[in-house]
C-alpha cells in the first residue's frame, strides 16, 4: 500500500512514497524557520502533488518533531518550532488537500518503527534510537511494539533526560542539564565559543559550527575542537547508557547526522560494553541502515500494522 511520509524536520522537509518497506519516491526541500504551520502545509501540499506516484497513495504519515497524541491525531506540545502546530487539525488538512486518512506519530518514533521493521533493527524485539540532529531525539521499542506511554510522551524525551547536576546547561525546553544541551548541533556554538582557546580555533572562523565542522577540526589538530568533540563523545555514551538502563533495547540504532562521524558509534558502543548494568549480555550499537528514509518507512510500517 502506497503512503505518503512526510517528515518534517526544523529546517526541511522530506517527502517519500513508500510501499511496505520500499521508498519509491524521496523529496527533499528547505523550510525557513519561524513559518506558520499553514503556509508549511501549503508548501507540503504544492511539493507532494508534484510527486508521480501521489495519486497511489492510500494514506498519509506524519511525523512531527514533537510531542504527538497519536490517539487523536494531534500534536501536544512543541519545543520553539512551529508554535501554532497544537491548534492545527493535521486530519482535516489531509482529507480536505489528499481526501487521505492521516496518522501522525514524532519523529524519532516513526525513524525508530522504520528501522526496528526494515532496517538495523530487524530481527529484534526490543530496541532503542538515539538520533542526533539540531536536537536529540529518542524512542524506545519493546516485545515487538512502539512505547507510547498514555501522552505519546513515553522513550520519546531521552534528549531531556539530565546527564549534568553541577553547574547544568540551560536546554531550549526549559529545564537544565540535558543531554541535548550538551550533545544537540543546536549546543555546539556555545560550547566551542566557551572554550577558552576559542579565538585560535579554526572554529572561529566557521561559518556554521557543526558535528563535520568538529570533526573536520579534529583531523586538522585543532585543540579546541578535540576537547569540545570528547565532551560531546561523553554526553552521548551517558545519555546512550540511560537509555539501555531505561528500556532494556537488545539493539540500540544511532541516527542522524552526527552518527556518520567516524568513532562516535563505536566510543558509545565501548562505553556500553564498559559501564552498562547488562549482564545478561552486550547492546548492540547499529548504525541506522536508512537514515534519510527511516522515518518514511516507519510511517510506512504504520499503516502496514494497522
Ligand atoms: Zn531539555
């Protein structure tokens, strides 16, 4: 069954026509930060009927990087994007535009569905996902289902799980001390620009500071960039080890950009194997197989289980 996915992201959109696991069309285009989610949907809109394969579709997915009702199809709450998303009605948008039933579902959640279904963790019955991007997303899988929790909240807030109690970060949600503070793209101006040895870094002069600009000053020798890089390195290993000990995941998927940095995956993997109270036997760190298409499969997967 042909679905339309439709991943919103903070600074683009992607679209996939996707059939059961297989992406048949992929669409990606730009977002400028601060629209009304109307003129999102329209660009959506205008995007997805330029598609071939739209008229196929029996459905549309999606996924909202937020805090989703999937019960009522409706967002709860949101993080600085998108402010208006919790008074828009994503059903009726879909019906009145695609005449399509919609089901909308976060982000990380919908990557995590795509990848324990169709990608690094099938064969599993439990997983994780630890997706670093502008923020960090996570979501948690058991006995073969997607945790839900009664809001839609539950392994979805592992970015906003503490890693830090003295002298804590300030996180864009509010509280401090977030994993996401210290690990999401969105922390990394500020804490290269806290380092004392700032202003001889490469970094001052980047135009935007980033996992590759980091990683990039890494293999340069920068110093500031190695010391800002193993702190984040930290970051990850303690939020991916509270993951393990929140949810009990055989496998653990690692996403986003910041996952094809060299080493990353396999420091978090080392600190597991280290520190996590697993004796029953070692999580398995696995790059996501398809982390462009993840979250269009998962919305796949969806409608596929239903
Ligand atoms: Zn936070």
């Amino acid at each position: 069954m042909d679905i339309l996915g439709i991943d919103l992201g903070g600074s683009r959109v992607k679209l996939g026509i996707v059939d059961a696991g297989r992406v048949k069309e992929l669409k990606v285009f730009p977002i400028s930060h601060g629209l009304p989610m109307g003129a999102v949907l329209d660009a959506i809109e205008a995007q997805a009927k330029g598609m071939a394969g739209i008229d196929r579709c029996k459905g549309v997915g999606f996924a909202y990087p937020g805090i989703v009702d999937m019960q009522n199809q409706r967002v709860l709450c949101i993080n600085d994007k998108y402010t208006d998303a919790a008074e828009t009605d994503f059903s009726r948008w879909a019906k009145k535009r695609f005449g399509l039933e919609l089901l909308m579902i976060n982000d990380a959640a919908a990557a995590l569905c795509g990848e324990m279904t169709y990608g690094a963790g099938r064969g599993f019955d439990s997983g994780a996902l630890l997706m670093v991007g502008t923020g960090v997303g996570t979501a948690a899988w058991s006995q073969g289902r997607l945790l839900t929790g009664k809001h839609g909240a539950m392994g979805i807030m592992g970015g906003h799980i503490a890693i830090a109690h003295e002298q804590p970060r300030k996180c864009t949600c509010g509280n401090v001390g977030c994993l996401e503070a210290y690990a999401g793209t969105w922390a990394l101006q500020g804490l290269s620009r806290e380092h004392p040895g700032f202003e001889q870094s490469v970094l001052r002069g980047a135009e935007r500071i980033d996992y590759r600009a980091l990683a990039a000053g890494c293999d340069a020798g920068d110093a500031v960039c190695k010391d800002v890089f193993d702190g984040v390195c930290r970051a990850l290993c303690t939020g991916a080890a509270n993951l393990v000990h929140a949810y009990d995941p055989q496998v653990l998927v690692f996403s986003g950009g910041a996952s094809r940095i060299n080493g990353l995956r396999t420091a978090i993997q080392a600190h597991l194997d280290r520190y996590c109270w697993t004796t029953w036997g070692h999580v398995r760190v696995a790059a996501a197989e398809n982390p462009e298409a993840s979250v269009a499969l998962g919305l796949s997967s969806l409608f596929e289980m239903r």
